[in-house]
C-alpha cells in the first residue's frame, strides 16, 4: 500500500491545529473537568474532546486507518493497515495545573510498524515539531518558518545533560539511576515529551523514562531519529514499543543503558 506521507503529514498537521484549538479553549478554565482513570492517572474534558474530534476527522479522512488513543481503546494492529497514534493531551498534569508543558502527540504507523509521520504541538509554549521517515524533523516557533533539528554531538556522560520525569516506576533501576546521575554535568526534571525533544533540539543528551505507553512515545521518537539521534526501550530495543524509553543523540546511549541496567 503506498502512501503520500506528505499528505499524512498535512493531516497530522490539520489534526493537531484542531486539537490545539479545544486545549487553549479549556487551558486555565475553571470549570475543567478532571476524572481519574482505572490506572490513576488523571484525565480532563479537555483530552477526552481532543480525541473524539481527532476520531471523527480521521472517520472521515481515513476512513481505513486504525486508531490508537488514549483515552478511547485501540484497534489490533494488524499488519495490514496503517495506524494512528493518538495521545490528546501529554502532561496533562501540568494542564490541569497551569504549567505549559503539555502537548498534543499525533505519529502515524505504517503496516510493518514503521513510524512514518510524528506532530508535537505545545500551544502554551509556541512550539509545533514534526517529522516524515527519512525527511528530516523540524520545529516552528509561533507560526514561524520551520528550522530542522539536529542531535548534539556531546559524546561524554560529564559533559551531557539528563533529563527525566521523576522517580516513579524505576524499581529495580532506581538505586542504579540514582548512582549515574553523578557522571552527568547537568541533571534535570524536565519530563514528559519535553525531556525527549530537547534531545532532538540538542539541548538534551539523554532523556528516560521507564513506564510509558506508546501513545506516550511515537511521535517524539520519530523526531528524535530523524534529528540524527537514538530511540530505544530501556534493555536497547529500538522503537516506542516497549514499555520505557530512553531517547539520545545516540553517542552516548549504550554506555547509559550499560549503567542504568548495572552492567
């Protein structure tokens, strides 16, 4: 099946637009309504009007497409369609809050589970990032002429900088994450999809994360590829399929996992 993915990449563009839309209109409201999910996490009306308007665009778009939400279950994959990789709102902790570090993931998975398209999109922050497999990944900054997007080429743990979310789900690796935060010249914070596109900004050597789903990972991990750098699970598997995610400039990713992992 081939496809134009200039013309995903549009749609992708076309989606979040929209999604960007309902956010900014529900952002600092203060009637936002906020549930918690089986799991806990929290959910606001705000995510759930996100991807039903994504889910009837694409009803109408690509009527064949699977789609992969968050918030409204996912197809089975099955090897033969493309598929949507939705998550309306990540950081929706920092929404509900106020802080401007949330953004709307859109990426796009080809029948070999190939990410093909990704779309980052933080309204509150001025910033859309975007990739198309083998084209190159970019950033515009308020609307403004597209800048592509390279990796640093920083190639020592002290002189690199981590970056993280926080300290829940590491378990068995927390002592170990702790002892290697020592070896980096700056140790950060920052989380959620930021963490992994500063790495592909070049800001950021290394970003992880170890309990993600994939809608958590696509988009940024095609970003970050296609900005030269490395996308892996915590034991080194490539890819947003796994259940973390450590994402780099690729220079020093192994010798991370080595240590993260206690080798």
């Amino acid at each position: 099946m081939n496809r134009d993915l200039k013309q995903d990449l549009e749609l992708a563009l076309k989606l979040s637009k929209v999604s960007e839309e309902i956010a900014l209109t529900r952002y600092l409201a203060q009637d936002l309504v906020i549930e918690t999910k089986p799991d806990a996490s929290p959910v606001t009306d705000a995510d759930q009007s996100i991807e039903k308007k994504i889910r009837e665009i694409l009803g109408q778009e690509r009527p064949k497409d699977l789609i992969i939400g968050e918030e409204f279950g996912q197809a089975d994959f099955d090897g033969k369609n493309y598929a949507w990789v939705i998550d309306p709102i990540d950081g929706t902790k920092n929404f509900l809050r106020g802080i401007p570090t949330w953004a709307v993931l859109i990426a796009l998975l080809n029948p070999a589970k190939e990410i093909v398209v990704g779309v980052v999109a933080a309204p509150a922050l001025f910033r859309k990032w975007y990739a198309v497999k083998d084209e190159g990944a970019f950033v515009s900054i308020n609307n403004g002429t597209a800048k592509q997007l390279k990796v640093s080429r920083v190639n020592k743990l002290s002189d690199a900088s981590l970056s993280y979310s926080d300290l829940f789900g590491w378990e068995g690796r927390r002592e170990k994450f702790l002892e290697l935060q020592d070896k980096f010249w700056r140790v950060r914070g920052l989380g959620d999809f930021w963490s992994h596109i500063l790495v592909a900004e070049g800001a950021v050597e290394i970003a992880a994360e170890p309990s993600l789903k994939i809608w958590d990972m696509a988009a940024c991990a095609i970003i970050v590829t296609e900005a030269g750098g490395k996308f892996t699970d915590l034991k080194g598997v490539p890819g947003p399929f796994g259940r973390s995610a450590v994402s780099s400039n690729g220079l020093i990713h192994n010798e991370f996992l080595d240590l993260v992992n206690g080798k």
